[in-house]
C-alpha cells in the first residue's frame, strides 16, 4: 500500500494524516497502535492497524525517523485527513527523538503544534489533498450546531426540589430539563423527576449517569410510603433489566453492511424463488475429487460445484450479470464475473469476491475460495476485495438453515443462497428412496431480472448440481 507524502516537514517533523483506504470512506476507527513515543520508524514499516466500515487494514508510515506524538488513542473515530502520527526525521535546527534543552525552540516541545504549523503550507500546495484511495475526504470538519434555546412565552418556575435532594445545577428558560428522548425514557421507567437532576453533560444535558445516579440516591435517601409501595417491585425490575442490558456501538464493517443492506432492500425490487435439488451426485463428486492430487492442497466442499454451477449457468444467461445505473438509465451488463461469497467474522458480514471467477479451472477456482475465506476469517480482507462484485452466493447451509430470502448487494442484480444438505424422502427413477436434498434460493432485481431469466437461471443451476459431470461435458 501506497501512502503519498503530500505533507511537508517543518524542522523536520513530518505530520502523517489518515487516508482514505477505501471507496471515499470520511473515517476510520483506530484499533491498535504498533509503536510508541520514541520508537524509531522506518518507511513503510507498519504503525498502526484500523477498522473502515468495510474492513480491517494495516497503515505503513511514509516517514523514516523517531516517533514524536501519537495524536489518536486505540478505539477512537478519526476522520479522513486528520493527522494521527508525528515522526521527526532528524533534519530540523532542534527537533530530536531525546528531547531539547530549556533555550530550544518551542515547536519541538510539542508535536501538535508542529501539525498545526503545517497545515497552512499544506493547503498553499495542495488545495485538496488526494486520498489513497476513493474519491476524496470530508471537505470540512463536522462542527456541531450550536442548540437554540426554545423562548419562554411568559414566567415559567422551575419544579421545585424535593426536600432531600440538592436543587438542579443547570435548568433551561423553558423550565423543560435538557435530555434526549432515550434518557427521557430511563428516567421515567426508574420514576426520577428531570427536574431534580443535576445534569452533567455538555450545555446542561442530563446524561444516563446522572439519572442513574440520581436514581440511586432517591432509593436511599426517601423512605417509600405505603402508596408507592405497589410499584417498588416494578421499579426494581426495570432497575435490573437495564443492569443486565449491553450496548454495542454501531460502526465499522457493522455499520457499513446495516446501511447497504437498508439502500438495497428499499431501492431494489427483490423477488426470490426456491428449487429443491437432488445433490447425491454431487456429493458423490465432491468425494472423489477430494481423492485427486490436484486438490490435494485445497479444502474441495459442495460449495465449490455450487459456485461452479452458478459460473456456468451464468455463461448460458449473461444479463443476470448486470447493474442497473441510475444516473445514465442505462442496464450495464458485464462481461465478466466477480464471485462475490458472503463470510461471517467477528467483526460482521462481508463479502469479499474472486476476480474473474469464471475464466478459472475448477481447481483455480478451489484455491481461490480457500485464500478469500481463510483471509476473511483472519479479519484482513481488503476494501479492494470487497469492491466490483458482480454476483453472490450466501452459503446458510452452514448454519443448519434449509432456505431464506437474501437481500442483494448494492450494485449487483441477483444473489444465490445455498442451503444445507439433508436426507430426505425423494422419488427416483420411479422409486422412493433416500437422497441427499437441498434448497437452492435465488433473490434478484425484478428492474433487471423478469421471472422468467431468474427461473431459467436457477433451473440451469439445480440442473448442474443434479449431474455435474454431465453438465460439465454438456455444457463445456
């Protein structure tokens, strides 16, 4: 990876600004820091490891030289074109790694300020700075709007103080406390007046620690009367289910696939379809294959024809391998195949694709499978791997699931769920027997695909999966 070195040093500190590593990403969590304050770099030599909404990704430093400053803490949000890292390569009249006397310029006693002096040469240079990769950073940084403070049409007192607690600290004009509707709801199931709570949050909002705390304080402090002690149990119930609720930020690859998948569902017309298929044979070639020297250093599973079958059927209907562009009104139908295969990971769902996927051989196709799942499971699949899909397969079979309705991925026209394999009662060649039985669901864009080219498509197939080898030959 490529990282430009579009900042210029100032008494030979260089200042080292997140890049966009990915498809016009503004930000990136920071996960890990590889050095330290005083450490000595080298160009390229990786710093620090960050999550982007679509994957995990190494950043190398463009810099040789002594760390300075490390201006981002693991775990927080960094916008694109922020500085994270100060690094002095030794050049300037008084920065060193080992520190200066008192007389020393006062820039080399902080790293900050050494960023903030070259921004202003930066942009005489630079009017945009340029992104790894993408199509650009934030134009500005997000300011927060100041709140308007809603005006009081007469007098309006604030609710007076209960006798043991202490008068609120901070109360709006409008005698309403500041707090969003989250916490508004807290503080009613807990039965804690707003009113009386001291808030301590930014511009007087009363946060969750302060209702909790003053939720606490109300417990111990007032004797409870012989009214409320009807709802004493209700309140203690809600107390511990909150106590025993866990609240995951949203962000990263999470993040990511939750907005795709709403743009897709509400954009994309999505109609799905199921076939039941008699697998035995191809179960049968699995196991044969798996005997052969050249798979010998591959994992060769039902997945693998699966994907194999849905290249060919995809040769026979290639408008199923197609985009619908908005802007232009134009059905772009390529020419080529992208394999996209979801992956479940730690850090959520991603779908990394293989490049050209139907010019491979079958055992080409089995490395390829094997590299893109071993890297997802590893959290490394880079954003580059996980762009220009063209059409999916979700394999839920692994999960004990016979079907479902997938959602499509932005950009493509149809994706292909594979569901598990089963014994069930099957009827061939006139006799009931027990076969190897599994449910093929295809969803697709009803824009781009009519019923008729998805049903042709999934028949074609379930067809090469009923006998791959006579598809094969059949089919070239």
């Amino acid at each position: 990876m490529a990282i430009q070195k579009s900042t210029p040093a100032v008494d030979g500190v260089h200042a080292f600004k997140l890049p966009d590593v990915g498809e016009g990403l503004v930000e990136a969590e920071l996960l890990t820091w590889y050095v330290k304050p005083g450490d000595t770099v080298a160009d390229g030599q990786m710093v620090c490891e960050i999550e982007t909404a679509k994957a995990v990704v190494e950043l190398p430093c463009p810099f040789s030289g002594t760390v300075r400053e490390l201006l981002a803490a693991e775990g927080e949000t960094v916008e694109v074109g922020s500085v994270i890292i100060t690094v002095d390569d030794g050049t300037g009249g008084s920065g060193s790694g080992s520190g200066s006397g008192a007389g020393s310029d006062s820039r080399s006693g902080d790293a900050a300020d050494t960023a903030e002096e070259a921004a202003p040469e930066a942009a005489e240079t630079e009017a945009r700075e340029k992104p790894l990769v993408g199509y650009g950073e934030k134009a500005a940084a997000t300011q927060r709007r100041a709140r308007r403070r809603p005006t009081p049409s007469g007098p309006v007192s604030p609710p007076a103080p209960r006798p043991t607690e202490p008068a609120p600290t901070a109360v709006p004009a409008s005698g309403r406390p500041l707090a969003k509707p989250p916490i508004r709801k807290l503080a009613k199931d807990l039965g804690v007046d707003l009113g009386a709570v001291a808030p301590t949050g930014r511009d007087g909002i009363v946060t969750r620690d302060d209702v909790r705390a003053a939720a606490g304080g109300e417990a111990t402090a007032a004797p409870v009367s012989s009214e409320e002690t009807a709802v004493v149990p209700q309140t203690a119930s809600t107390t511990d289910r909150s106590a025993r609720e866990r609240r995951v930020p949203i962000k990263g690859v999470r993040k990511h696939t939750a907005a795709a998948m709403v743009n897709s569902a509400f954009t994309a017309p999505h109609v799905t379809e199921f076939l039941q298929v008699d697998v035995t044979r191809t179960m049968r070639a699995v196991a044969r294959l798996r005997e052969r020297r050249d798979f010998a250093d591959v994992r060769v599973s039902p997945l693998l024809l699966v994907a194999k079958a849905l290249l060919m059927a995809v040769r026979r209907h290639p408008e199923v391998n197609s985009s619908w562009d908005e802007e232009a009104q134009e059905i772009v139908v390529k020419d080529y195949v992208n394999l996209g295969i979801a992956a479940a990971t730690e850090r959520g769902l991603v779908v990394p694709n293989i490049k050209d996927a139907d010019a491979q051989t079958l055992p080409e196709l089995a490395a390829s499978l094997k590299a893109l799942t071993d890297t997802a499971r590893s959290g490394k699949t880079s954003p580059a791997d996980m762009s220009g899909g063209t059409i999916t397969i979700t394999n839920v079979g692994v999960f004990g699931v016979d079907a479902g309705t997938p959602i499509i991925n932005p950009g493509e026209a149809a994706i292909l769920a594979f569901g598990q394999i089963r014994d069930m009662p099957w009827v061939h060649k006139g006799e009931l027997k027990i076969r190897k039985v599994t449910t093929l669901s295809l969803s697709f864009d009803h824009r781009l695909v009519d019923g008729e080219l998805g049903s042709k498509l999934l028949r074609d197939v379930g067809t090469a999966l009923e006998d791959p080898e006579l598809t094969a030959l059949a089919w070239g």
